[in-house]
C-alpha cells in the first residue's frame, strides 16, 4: 500500500507511506503482543497475525510472509529484522539494516521515533489537502498523539502543565493528586510497566527521570542484570547500568558505561546523564507517564525548558522577558521587550526534534513551508541523527 503527495517544486511525487511504516506498524503490533501483560494467549495469537498480514499487505502478491518466518523475528538473533523476511524492493531505504525490536520483544528507538514521525508527516500532508485516499494502518491516529495531549492541556495554566509532564515523568501517587492536572491528563500515567521492574523495585532515569528497562540474562550464579534508559541520547551519556541479581535483595546498580562529561562551554544546556547511580524504588504507589507522552513530551521538553531557565536567569533585570510556550504554545520560547501592546518582539524558538531529518524535510514541505525561516541548530546524517531546528 503506498500513498503520495505532489511535492511541490520538484517536477514529481514524493512517496509518504509505503512499506517502511507497513514494517514498523507490523512490528509495533508484535511488540505489543509480546510485552503487553493483559493480553491472553489468544489475543496474542490474534495481534501476530495480524502483524503477518501487514507484512503480506507490503510485499505485494508472489512473495508470502510465512507465519513461521515472522516468529523467527521475534526473539533471538534475529528479532526485529526485515534480512530475508522482505522482498529487495519492498526493503525501506536506511532501515533495512535496523532492528525493529530488541532481543526482549520492545519496539527500538530508533524504529519507534521513524514511525511517529512519518504519522506527523501524513497528518501535516492531511491538514493542507496534499495527501488524498486512505490510510488504514492499524492504529495510525495513536491514542497519544501529541496533539491529544496539548489539547487536554489548553487553558490559563497550560505552560504549567506541561511543565510539569516534563519535570515530573514518574511520580509517587500523592505527589501526582499535587500536581492539579487537568483530568484527562491523568490518563497519560500508568503504573510502572513491569518490563521496568525487578523484584518489585524501578530506577529514575538521572536524565530524564522516568523508569529506565530492566533486564535479566542467565540464571542462578551466571545472572547479570542491566537497567539502561530507553533514550539513547541518556544511556550513551551514562545512564546505563548493570547488577548482579539476588533473590530476595532490593538491587544495586554499578556503572556499566563511563559517565559523560559536559565542557564548560555546553554545560549550561546539557541534558544528558548526571553523576550518581540511581537507588532502587519501590514499584508500589509510583505512576509512571505512558511511553509516547514521555518520548514526544517529556524528553523535546527537557531543552525547551533548560533553555528557557538559562535565558531567564541571565536575562534577570535586562527589561527582557522569557516565556515558555506563551498562548498555549504558539512559540517554544519567546523574548520580547515590554508587555502589552508596546510589546517589542526580539525574538521567537521552536524546537524541532527529529531522529530521522528526512522526515523533518518532508513534514516542512508537508506544512507549506518553514515559515519561520528555521536553520539548523545542530548537524545530522541525511538519513538519521537528531535534527534540532531554531527560527
């Protein structure tokens, strides 16, 4: 199944679905099937076969997807790979060589990203009239869609909120009643997912404060433990750890990668992992944010903000302002001169925050356009890397 738009300027047509989100929505369907802890054996079964059928539906007639071929990708040294499991044309261009699930059976980062950012594509193609015909794709709108969740945060009070989503990904129940969100927002906390669990104990991420995975490989004497975020921009800084498993005894974490260290020149921006080895919580009376509010919310937040506190305080007595996401998130940040209708605008951010830049590319031409004359903060591969734009 393939869907396109004009791509305007260029002499031809741009493909925006085709089989690479086909892929990723078929693993997503495995993921779930496989760590989803309400589901029942049958639901399971059911929820494979219908990823298979995903599959099918991308390779086109003449190349059948075996249902023994697909749970071959789902566990293992091959789990997650399309090698062998696709036709060569069908195979997406830049994610051929990566795994669409962990040895564990969760969704990659670095798939999970691809797939919500060709969804901002469609639906930005969509909202102009660029994109025309269907797209059924299982589940493409997203219970968690960015947009849901800015929208159950409008008011006087929504830079507040989404403060908060951002501060406090993981918190105790008491602590989350304090937090006075708006009811529907109460809906993006869960209890802490078990695959985040061990023995009835989680860890706060140093970066991001939210669970990190929990792991455990071997048994008895051979165990080894792991506990890394599910970032990799925190793990690869150090928030990645490792411990021996004993039964019956609250963890302990040692340091499995070298913590890095921010120069002078970045340290006032840095987001990355902090030093001190996170100490075991319990996982009783803890709510957690769903992964997707945290991926789309909490984790371009933590700049957003960092950013603003940074300006603020060395803004502090200038006559400058600094707001963060004013009028309901009409800007990212805004510093302006004076209040009121004497306001002087200096100057207006927005972040933009993309693993894949050639999505980013085509969610600007999707848009009309960078109106905002956005140049890059940052460097990024064509194909992969994080692409951070600033107007």
């Amino acid at each position: 199944m393939t869907e396109e738009h004009d791509a305007e300027g260029r002499g031809g047509r741009e493909r925006l679905v085709g089989p690479g989100l086909d892929a990723t929505q078929a693993f997503a369907v495995c993921g779930d099937a496989l760590t989803n802890t309400k589901l029942d054996g049958a639901a399971r079964l059911a929820q494979i076969m219908e990823a298979q059928g995903l599959l099918m539906a991308a390779a086109g007639p003449g190349h059948p997807v075996g249902f023994g071929d697909l749970l071959d990708r789902l566990g293992g040294e091959m789990a997650g790979s399309l090698d062998g499991l696709m036709p060569g044309w069908a195979s997406p261009p830049g994610l051929d060589a990566l795994r669409f699930l962990d040895k564990d059976g969760f969704t990659t980062e670095d798939v999970y990203d691809y797939r919500y950012e060709v969804i901002q594509v469609i639906r930005a193609a969509r909202k102009v009239g660029r994109l025309r015909g269907r797209v059924t794709l299982t589940d493409l709108q997203g219970e968690y869609k960015q947009e849901t969740v800015y929208a159950s945060l409008k008011g006087t009070y929504y830079h507040v909120h989404r403060e908060n989503l951002v501060r406090h990904p993981a918190v105790t129940v008491e602590e989350l009643r304090k937090l006075r969100l708006p009811p529907p927002a109460l809906d993006f906390f869960e209890d802490i997912p078990s695959y985040m669990t061990h023995q009835g104990y989680w860890f706060s991420c140093p970066a991001c404060a939210w669970p990190m995975k929990i792991t455990v490989e071997g048994r008895g004497s051979t165990a080894q433990g792991s506990v890394q975020c599910l970032y990799p921009w925190h793990a690869e800084t150090g928030a990645s750890y490792i411990f021996a498993p004993v039964r019956g005894q609250i963890p302990v974490l040692d340091q499995a990668v070298e913590l890095r260290t921010p120069s002078a020149r970045h340290r006032a921006l840095y987001t990355g992992a902090v030093p001190g080895v996170p100490q075991a919580l319990p996982v009783a009376g803890y709510k957690a944010l769903v992964r997707d509010v945290w991926r789309y919310t909490t984790i371009p937040g933590l700049p957003e903000v960092r950013l603003y506190e940074v300006l603020a305080e060395r803004l502090a007595g200038s006559g400058v302002q600094v707001r963060l996401w004013p009028d309901n998130d009409a800007y990212d940040l805004l510093v302006a001169r004076g209040e009121g209708r004497g306001q002087q605008v200096l100057f207006t951010v927005d972040f933009k925050d993309y693993r894949w830049s050639n999505q980013l590319v085509s969610k600007l031409r999707a848009d009309g356009g960078d109106k905002g004359r956005a140049g890059p903060a940052g460097s990024s591969s064509p194909t992969t890397g994080r692409a951070r734009f600033r107007s």
